[in-house]
C-alpha cells in the first residue's frame, strides 16, 4: 500500500547531503559529461518536494509528482509545466489526479499516454499501475485506465517506464515473487496486451530495487537501490552486455550525495544524453527534492529485440512472433 511509498518518499527531504561534482566515469559504459544543474526554479524545482519528472516526446510538457504541494485534489498529486516561449508555465495538476494519491508519471514514447502508479478504489491491491490516454493534437488527456490484474498485484507497483519502442513496461512491485523488498519487473506487450511480468534476475538485489529508467541506447538502466537500514537511496546503473545486463554498480559522489535520498531517475526523448534525477543538495537547492539534470555518454550496445533482451523469460522472444 501506499504508506510503504510514504516511508521513502516522506524521510526523503530531511536528509543532509555533501557533494563532490566532477566529471567521471560513472559505472561500466556509462560517463557523466557535467555537473548536476538545478532545473527550472521556481517553476519544476521549488520550495516543495519534485518527484521523478517525465516529459513528453516533444519535451514541450514536463510532468512529476509531489507529496506537499498544495493547490491539488489529493494526497499526492502529479503536476504539469509547459514549455514556453520565456521558459516553463507555472505548475497546475493534471486533470486525471483522483482523491487519492498519484504518483511516478511516465509519458510513454509515442506520445499517446502517460502511465503512473494510483490508490484510488478499484484497483488490485495498494498503489497499482494505471494509464491515461493524451490526444497531441488536441493537447487533452483522457479517463485513466487501470492496467489489469495481470500486470497488478495485491500489493505495490511503482514507477512504471515503457521502452522507447513501446514494447516492454518496467516496474517495481512488491506483490510478486523476487529477491528483495521491492524488485525491478518487465512486462512484454504482444498483440496490444501487456504479459505476465517477470523479474529483472540479474539486476534486482535482496533490498528496495525500484524506480528503473532506460538510458538513449533503449537498454542501459538506471535505477534506485535503498539498502536496510540506508540514510537515504543512491542511484545505480546495470550496464547492457553480450545480451545480459551486468551486475549493478553504485554512481559515484558526482551524481548520489552523501546520506541523501538520490531517486526518480528518468530520461528526456528530445533531449538524448541528458538524465534527470531527484536529490536533495544544500550548496544548490530550492526546497526539500528537487529535480536536476546531468549530461552522460553511454557506449552503445548491439542493437536487437528489445523486449526479450529485457525480460528473464527464455520464451519472451517466441511469444513476441
């Protein structure tokens, strides 16, 4: 249920941090090009607490969530800014929040929908995973639909990121088997219709996995680890190699800050080779969470199918025929 999401996302802004920037080699294939920038005070990052942006494939609309910021219709809300001619408008809730709390936006790649995680009744379990339809011409979002039984469980899913070729959704949950608290999961579409999801074996450790992000080479991840009893949550990468994914490596002091919580990674289409990321660092802040953004170059792998190289399935790959 939502109140395990709360634990995170509500320590999150009282932890302290202390940061060392440089340009680095990050992790296996994986170099950070510039230092964490603040993005958009007083607009996106501001005296309230900014979640895990998305935006969309145009990078005109920037979505997030917020756990504090008052003006929306439930608990947690997930707002909207658009890109204008001076910069970013001022934030206002997107008309497909509920009463209840929404979370983890995701403005899937072809521009046709934004998934999130919601409590609202008539779900599964706790937090499930739902997606509300946007019409680009008209500039309108429709009635949120929830995913389905297959996709949620009896209890919590998370952070849901669909692939740039819209074929694979990944997820975090913790009502399914896996190795630890909460686990990296991927579900295959086939015929229009998410699959049973499988887990992420060789990425997901024995503590909090969640909040995934591809980087521009579609296989690369970036994903939040919290270990027992952490201050804080730090962002890792899981390499892509020879049609595996490599064990995950912890970003350096020029991305996580110390005894902070580094969370929500996420990726712009129209801006490749940029990563934004939520963290709290006193030297450069406007409130609690903000977002920042980072320049990073990732070697490029072989490319394939997308959706079997992500899932732990061996039959991934014949049911996508």
């Amino acid at each position: 249920m939502t109140s395990s999401r709360a634990v995170l996302a509500l320590l999150a802004p009282f932890a302290l941090a202390a940061l060392a920037t440089s340009t680095a080699l990050a992790g296996e294939g994986l170099r950070f090009t510039s230092p964490p920038e603040l993005h958009a005070r007083g607009r996106v990052s501001t005296e309230f607490s900014e979640i895990k942006v998305t935006f969309s494939p145009d990078g005109t609309r920037v979505l997030w969530g917020s756990t504090n910021r008052p003006g929306g219709p439930g608990g947690w809300d997930l707002w909207e800014s658009r890109k204008q001619k001076d910069g970013w408008s001022a934030p206002a809730p997107v008309p497909f929040n509920s009463a209840q709390n929404d979370f983890d936006p995701f403005f899937a790649t072809d521009g046709k929908s934004v998934y999130f995680f919601s409590n609202r009744p008539g779900g599964s379990g706790g937090d499930d995973l739902y997606a509300a339809p946007f019409n680009p011409a008209a500039g309108q979002y429709g009635t949120a639909q929830n995913l389905g039984p297959r996709v949620n469980s009896p209890g919590d899913e998370w952070a849901p990121v669909v692939s740039p070729d819209c074929t694979t959704l990944l997820f975090a949950t913790d009502g399914r088997a896996g190795k630890g608290l909460h686990d990296l999961f991927v579900s295959l579409r086939v015929k229009g219709e998410w699959q049973e999801p499988t887990p992420l074996v060789e990425v997901n450790g024995p503590d909090e996995d969640f909040d995934g992000a591809f980087l521009s080479d579609g296989h690369t991840l970036v994903f939040t680890r919290r270990t027992k009893d952490q201050d804080g949550a730090d962002l890792y990468v899981a390499p892509w190699r020879d049609s595996h994914y490599g064990a995950p490596e912890r970003l350096g002091p020029e991305i996580n800050a110390e005894k902070s919580w580094n969370l929500g990674p996420a990726t712009n289409p129209s801006e490749p080779g940029a990563l934004y990321f939520s963290s709290h660092r006193p030297e450069n802040t406007a409130g609690r969470l903000d977002i920042y953004r980072v320049g990073y170059e990732v070697e490029a792998s072989t490319p394939k199918a997308l959706g079997p190289r992500h899932s732990s399935d061996p039959d991934a790959a014949r049911r996508l025929k």
